[in-house]
C-alpha cells in the first residue's frame, strides 16, 4: 500500500492549532477549523515539526467507534505534546509512572475500575444529596452577600466541585488549600493566570515541573493511603488504599493514580461545565427564563453545561495493530486522539450544536467519554451541578456578564477560568 498517496492529511494551520494551548483560548475559531475537519478532514494525520505523527478523530460516530474498538484502539498516556525523549519521560514525566485508569486497558482496566465503581453509582451518589445541597447553599449564600458582583468561576465553580470530591474521599477541610493548588497547577501547566509561573518553554522543564507538582499531591496521599489501611474508615480514600487485584494489595502507585484520577476529574472538570453553564445563561437570558419558570429542566441544563463545555479537550488511542479506519492507514503504534469539542458540536449528531440549549432533549454528548472508559463519576458530576442549579437559579433575580470572561490556556483539559457576573439574588 502506497502511503503517502492513501493518506488524507489536516491542513497544517489546523494541526498547529489542535496542538496549540492557545488556540482554545479562542473558542469560535477552533470550532470553524473543527468544523472544517468534520466536513473534509472527517479522519485524517497531522504531521507537524516537533510532533509525532498523530491522527484526528472529528466525528461524533467515529469517536465512539474508536473507543468501541478498544481492542485495537488502547489507551495510554499519549498527548498532544512536543515529542519528549523517552528516556527523559521515564526517569522525569510524571505520566509514565501513573496508574490511572484512563490509561489502563483490558483486562486490568476492568479490575481497577471495579474497585470503586459502586461508590459513584447512582444510588451511592444520592446518598450524599443532602450533604451537597447544603454545600450548594452555603455558596449562594456566599453570593447573596458578595453585593451582586463576583467572578464566577474563582468564588463559586471552581471550589464547590473541589469541597464535593474532597467528602467523596474522606480528606478534611484542612487540605483544601493543597487540594486547590493541586489539582489547579497539574492541569493549567501553560496558563500562567492559574498557576503563577510561566508557561514551560522545552519538553524537558514541562516534565521537570509537572513531576515538582505531582510529588507533592503523591506525598499527600500516601499518607492517606497509610493513615487508611490503619484505620480504614467509610470513605473511598479507604477501598482504594485497602484493594486487592487478583488477590494481591493494590500497589502504591496504583492506588495513588486512582486518588489522583478521581481529585483532577472530579474537581476541574465540573467547575468548568458549571462556569460554563452560567456564561452561557448571562448571555441568554431567555434560556434562564427556562430554568426559572421550570426547575425541573436543572438536570437537562447540567448536560448541555458538560456538551456546551467539553472540559477534555481530548484523550488518546494507540493502534495496537495495523488497521484501516474511515479508509484510512493507520500503523501499529499510530496516535488517534479523540477530539470531544468537535464531537459535541456535529451537526449528524445533534440539532443545532452551535445553540445553548437548557432544554435540550436526547443529548447525548460525550463530555464524559464514551465506552468502557466513559467517566466513572459521571453521575456524581451530574448530581452535584443540578443540586447547584436547583439552588442558585430559583434565587436569580437577574443575570448578567460584568466584564469578559476568558478561557484556560491549554490543549488537555480546558474551560472557563474568569466568569465575572452581574446578579440580583433574594
């Protein structure tokens, strides 16, 4: 097979642009390139200086049916990165040496998810209604006395999410401030706003940094893991610490993946869909009179938030094999990286993607992932921003933006990062 006339290839502006932390910043103009890719482009190879050949998945139906196929499609620990020298990413990066179970494939992966899956079931979840409604509150309390004028996203979205995975795991009130910056700095490695440095400028000090923060949130919960297998008390900080794999302990680095894993989608991802649920509403107002006359529809608005969002920009798959896909070579070891903000606005997928829509019906947005490794807290981060809605916005008198909002500088794991607003509230 001839290659190099077989391949179909992203035009080279969109390529950088995929990979381009900076690019997300401007939201409208990555989408048209998307767009582009989803009419011309559906499946097809960047390659870019500086990158290792990576393939684009665009359409809403293919990216399902890759991680369908997750067989031949594994998952890893592939991003859209500067090629790093593997040496390097063993003794340096931090991504090699986690156990995560977005990395995992069959038939561990089953095994690990397995350990905690019952505590983020429906059922389990609502057991912890009351407690967050509280939480909820106590936040729109806060914003009744802030004089009607808050950022958003620094006051309310980023640290209810956090306080709600912190009482999932058991850890106190008094790790917060660690938490914050932990699971902030990870992820916001590029955008200086959230992290107080610059960005990294080599492969190399990106490693070297993302390693600095890691150890410290590995430090923390190994002790919680210890404290835990002391004294195992009813939380999931204690059945990960106290798991077994096929009759062996869970491994330390295992188990701090697993901890690690649950804190970082668990926190950012759902403080990015609930900032961006109530941009969204600032701007439309008529959507918010939806939600006010009936608030009921505070689930369905907490999942156009998640399709609206796309807080993962991306995950992954390596070929494990040679395969064809959409007609297309794709060699053992190739990347595919799923692109979820162009899946959730295909047209062949859903009415009107380029509308907000807080009554949105059958929206089936893959913001969570799809297949084996959809989010496995998927209804936690569901439950916890309707209980917010059902809170917040029977109090709103009034909505509005009270400046420009602004977006994360990062290629991974994005969203809003200021949401100034304007409110009444009773």
């Amino acid at each position: 097979m001839n290659l190099a006339l077989s391949l179909d290839r992203v035009p080279d502006h969109i390529a950088r642009a995929i990979v381009d932390p900076h690019a997300y910043v401007e939201w409208d103009g990555l989408h048209d390139m998307l767009a582009h890719l989803r009419r011309d482009h559906p499946f097809a190879r960047a390659d870019i200086e500086g990158y290792d050949p990576f393939w684009i998945a665009s359409k809403y139906e293919d990216i399902q049916e890759v991680t369908r196929k997750n067989d031949i499609f594994l998952s890893g620990v592939a991003q859209l990165m500067p090629t790093i020298d593997l040496e390097l990413d063993r003794t340096v990066g931090f991504a090699s040496e986690a156990r995560g179970l977005v990395t995992m494939n069959a038939p561990e992966h089953m095994k690990y998810r397995r350990i905690a899956q019952n505590w983020f079931l429906p059922k389990s979840v609502r057991s912890y209604e009351d407690r967050f409604r509280k939480l909820a509150r106590s936040y729109v309390d806060r914003m009744a006395e802030m004089g009607g004028e808050c950022d958003f996203f620094k006051e309310v979205a980023v640290r209810y999410p956090l306080l709600v995975i912190m009482s999932i795991l058991g850890v106190g009130d008094e790790a917060e401030d660690l938490m914050m910056r932990f699971t902030q700095n990870l992820v916001n490695i590029d955008d200086p706003d959230l992290t107080g440095e610059p960005a990294p400028k080599t492969p190399q000090e990106r490693a070297a940094r993302t390693r600095a923060v890691a150890e410290e949130g590995w430090a923390y919960f190994n002790e919680i893991a210890e404290e835990r297998r002391r004294r195992p008390t009813d939380d999931v900080a204690s059945v990960i610490a106290n798991a077994k794999i096929d009759g062996e302990p869970i491994s330390n680095n295992a188990a701090l993946g697993y901890y690690i894993t649950i804190a970082i989608a668990g926190h950012d991802t759902t403080a990015a869909s609930v900032a961006g649920a109530l941009w969204a509403l600032a701007e439309r107002p008529e959507e918010l009179a939806k939600v006010k006359a009936d608030i009921s529809l505070a689930s369905s608005l907490a999942e156009e938030a998640v399709r609206w969002t796309t807080p993962i920009y991306h995950f992954a798959r390596t070929a494990a094999c040679d395969t064809e896909f959409r007609g297309q070579p794709v060699a053992k070891g190739d990347h595919v990286f799923l692109s979820f903000p162009s899946g959730n606005r295909d047209d062949q997928a859903f009415t009107d993607p380029f509308e907000f829509k807080a009554d949105r019906t059958n929206n089936r947005q893959i913001g969570f992932s799809y297949g084996v490794h959809q989010c496995i807290g998927q209804h936690l981060a569901r439950m916890e921003m309707t209980i917010l809605f059902q809170e917040l916005i029977p109090r709103l008198q009034s909505l509005e933006l009270a400046g420009t909002p602004k977006r994360k500088i990062t290629n991974f794991q994005g969203g809003p990062k200021s949401v100034p607003i304007r409110y009444k509230i009773d």
